[in-house]
C-alpha cells in the first residue's frame, strides 16, 4: 500500500520524505522534557541555552552550572536592572553571597558591594562573576567591592607549671620551715600564614578574634628530714 499521494513521477527522495512524515506520530520527542533545564538531555543543553538566551556560557562548566545558568536565564531578562537579578546572578558563583546597596552599609549613592564567606576557586570565576553584575544591574549602579570574609581560626596554648617545696629541718634548735623558690615558665609558640591575590576589584578581609587555650600544670613537692 502507499503511503503518499505523490504522482508517479515522484523521485525516490520525494517518496522517502513523505513515507517518512507520514506517521510522525510514531516518533516519541519529549517536548516538555527538552524545554526544562534540570530534566533536559546533556547533550542538549547548549541549544537550549540558545533557545533561552543565556548571556553567560561556558563549555567547561559542569553538567550542573550548565543547567543552573539556564534555568536563571528567564528571571534574569525579567528582572533586569533589579537587585534580585544582581543578586539571582551572584547566587551562580556563590551560595552564600549577599548584595548590600549603598544605604544598608553607608557607601557612597548609587554603589553596592557583594558579600560572602566562600572563595574563588579561579580567576575565571572571578571574571565570571563580574560579567554577570555587569549585565545584570542598571546602568546607574556601580559596583563597590566584593568582600570576601575570610574566618582564620588559630588556637594559642599557653602552659604553666609551678614547682613548690617544702624542706623541714628538726635538731636542737625550733623546726624552721624553708620555701625552695618558686619557677613558672610560659611558653607560646603561635604561626599564622596566609597569602591573597589581590584582584582588580577591592577585597577586604575581616577576622574573628584568636582563642587561647591555657594549660597549667600543678606540682608540690615536700622534703623532711627529722634527726635524733
């Protein structure tokens, strides 16, 4: 049987085309599946990047990178010029990222900065994340520093020890108790190293106070001697 209705001078390649489109209800394509960042093929990712208009890609991302940047991709062209698409767009490079604007610190008008404890891991990031806040805030904003808060934890041990002794004599005359004199030596030893590549933007570092651990040590030593 037939499956088109081509005139019989029909070429071969005419004949396959519309044996082929005839039944394209047979062909399974999982339309939702494809226009859905997180269930989207892998393989497919950079078209549907495309088709979203991502403004920021790269190849060697991760398969997870790859899907979180297009599944911010339409709230970002929503919300252009914003804080929360600033801040939508920081929260691609860090979790815990805060954008403060000028008045919730006392900068200068019409200026904010970028917060976090996290790090780079690479100056790629670093340009990455530049990029965004570049396309992401409005045209009057500008962009202060980022502030990376670095906790430097370093433990100081301090330890004491204390020697007393008493050393009795008995004989004719009264007992005269005799104090040995009394040493007390503290030793602390305390390194801390840390190195920074300062980048084109301001970064400042805030520390946490140091916490001392103090240990002490305890000995009491006695001497008699009793004569006849």
């Amino acid at each position: 049987m037939v499956n088109h209705l081509l005139p019989p001078n029909a070429t071969p390649q005419e004949r396959a085309v519309s044996e082929t489109l005839s039944r394209p209800d047979t062909i399974t394509v999982p339309i939702r599946e494809l226009w859905r960042p997180q269930e989207c093929p892998e393989r497919l990712l950079p078209w549907l990047a495309w088709a979203m208009s991502v403004d920021e890609w790269d190849a060697e991302w991760s398969e997870q990178q790859k899907r979180n940047a297009i599944d911010a991709a339409v709230y970002l062209h929503r919300h252009k010029g914003t804080a929360a698409a600033v801040q939508r767009a920081v929260d691609l490079v860090f979790d815990d990222a805060e954008v403060q604007e000028w008045f919730d610190y006392g900068g200068e008008p019409f200026h904010f900065r970028v917060v976090s404890e996290g790090a780079f891991t690479s100056s790629r990031d670093y340009q990455r994340l530049t990029r965004l806040i570049e396309s992401s805030k409005n045209a009057r904003s500008w962009l202060e520093a980022i502030v990376i808060r670095s906790r430097l934890e370093s433990g100081v041990t301090v330890a004491t020890v204390t020697a007393q002794g008493n050393h009795t004599r008995m004989g004719p005359r009264p007992a005269t108790p005799q104090s040995a004199p009394q040493t007390v030596r503290v030793a602390a030893v305390q390194h801390a190293a840390a190195r920074y590549r300062i980048a084109p933007w301001q970064l400042r570092l805030s520390t946490a106070d140091a916490m001392g651990i103090h240990a002490t040590a305890f000995h009491d030593y006695r001497h008699t001697t009793i004569r006849g």
